[in-house]
C-alpha cells in the first residue's frame, strides 16, 4: 500500500514567491501526514496566463536551482517522493516540465509533449516519451495535464511498467455549464482503467488574469474508480488529498484476460501514422 496526496494549490502568475510558499506548504504538509508521494500542479512556480516571454523567463527555474535543491532537501528529511510540474530553464529553452525527486536527488524530467493553447508561444514542445521512474515504492510515470489525453501516452507508460502516473495539470474553464464531474477527470479515469494504472492528478485553483480553473484533483485506483477528489465548495490557498492505493502487481484485469497481452499491435499500425 502506497501513501498518495495531491495538492491542490491556488497559483497566481502576480506572485510566484507565494506560488512556492504555497508548494512548500503543501509538500510539508503531506510528509507530515505520512504521504510517500506528493504531486503538485502544473507551472507551480509561476502561474500560467503569461502575457510574454518575459514573464516567463522571470519565473523558470533551472534543474540546479535553489527550488530543487530545497525539494531535494525536504525529500532526503522525510523520506517523501515529490513530483512537480514547473516552468523549467534548460539553456536557453524553456519547458513546461515535472520533475520526480526522491530521497536520492533529482530523478528525472520531461518536457510536456503535447502543448494546449498558447503554451506553443512560450514552451518547445518536449520530444521524450513519458518519464518512468523507480521509486522506493513502486515504478511511476510522469506527464503533464493535455498530455493525457493522448491515449498514446497512458499506454506507453502501462507498457513499459508504470504502476501509478503522476499527473501536474491546470485545467481551465472553457464551457459555461460546469459538469458535476468535469470531462477531465472521466478522461483520467478512462485512462485508468484501460492501462491498469493508479492516476494521481494535481490540478489549481484561483482566477487568474480573468482565467478559472476546474480546481478537480483527484487519485483513482487501478480500476478507474475515484479515491478522492476535491471539494468544488474549498476556499482555501491549499487542498491536501490523500489516499492509500495498492498499486498493481500485473496488467490482468480478468482471470482470462490481460491489457498487455491481449493487445493486437499488427492491426494497430494505421493508428500511428502521421496526418498529412
């Protein structure tokens, strides 16, 4: 059994000091409750509505910066897993990236695939397939909010052993008629149960720059099924989530029946050629 938390924090791209503090918070907060993972949203550390580069450049940080060196700081102290989706200097690029750091450093990075909206004037698309990691608790994968939505993704990830993805997301209000249960986590789900993985999924919250979000984390088991989810009605800058979810042995889901094995990937081909 595996001690997950989600938080969901309010950002605001006017104060990425206290976008952090916040961060900080919440990674202390799920230590102290026992969490042997923590993810955080995307671009935690700077918001999201840019209006220029410039923006931008103020708030990325770099993989030897002061922000993860202290997350590492915190991960050797407690023992926890901390996954986080930032705004990352490399060079001279800029990525919308998570990174998974443990007790051990920084494990790895990737640069989100699949670019929603007006990322593409500020972000260069990562060309890395997910990141899969092993961790002291299991194997995990990592990926970034529209990224999801390519099914592609989830079953590359279930293919080369991920147990669990850790999913930094910013889901904005784009409909005007708010589902009970927004398409964004029936999707995860979907996703879920498919591929036989746990999905932990940290969204934001707080109107920025006239920008709502669904604020709608949540942990799934391997099923599909929700664990946890945020409270639409919480007011506060940071919503822990926490649940303890058994990750998977194997990619059975039937006693005849394996997603894995059952896969046909000859008739698959036309599926995976490029659209001209």
């Amino acid at each position: 059994m595996v001690r997950v938390c989600v938080s969901q924090i309010e950002l605001d791209i006017e104060n990425s000091d206290q976008n952090v503090a916040y961060a900080n918070q919440a990674i202390s907060k799920a230590a102290k409750d026992g969490a042997d993972l923590v993810v955080l949203p995307e671009l935690v550390n700077s918001g999201y509505v840019f209006r220029n580069i410039d923006e931008l450049d103020a708030r990325a940080t770099t993989l030897d910066g002061p922000l993860i060196r202290s997350w590492i700081e915190i991960a050797v102290d407690t023992g926890i897993t901390v996954v986080s989706g930032l705004a990352l200097r490399i060079k001279e690029t800029f990525y919308n990236a998570s990174v998974v750091i443990d007790k051990t450093g920084l494990l790895g990075w990737y640069g989100k695939v699949h670019l929603f909206g007006d990322e593409v004037k500020y972000f260069t698309a990562g060309n890395t397939k997910p990141l899969i990691v092993e961790t002291c608790f299991g194997k995990i994968a990592t990926m970034v909010c529209y990224d999801i939505e390519f099914p592609e993704w989830s079953r590359i990830a279930m293919l080369e052993g991920a147990q669990l993805v850790a999913l930094p997301t910013n889901w904005p209000v784009l409909i005007e008629n708010i589902p009970a249960v927004p398409l964004e986590v029936i999707k995860t789900q979907a996703n879920a149960s498919m591929n036989k993985l746990v999905v932990a999924a940290a969204d934001r919250t707080g109107t920025e720059r006239g920008q709502a979000w669904f604020g709608a984390s949540h942990i799934t088991d391997f099923d599909g099924n929700l664990l946890v989810h945020a409270a639409r009605d919480f007011s506060g800058p940071i919503q822990n989530l926490i649940a303890n979810v058994q990750l998977p042995k194997d990619t059975k889901i039937a006693i005849s029946n394996d997603v894995r094995k059952d896969r046909k990937p000859h008739l698959y081909r036309e599926l995976i050629k490029e659209v001209r």
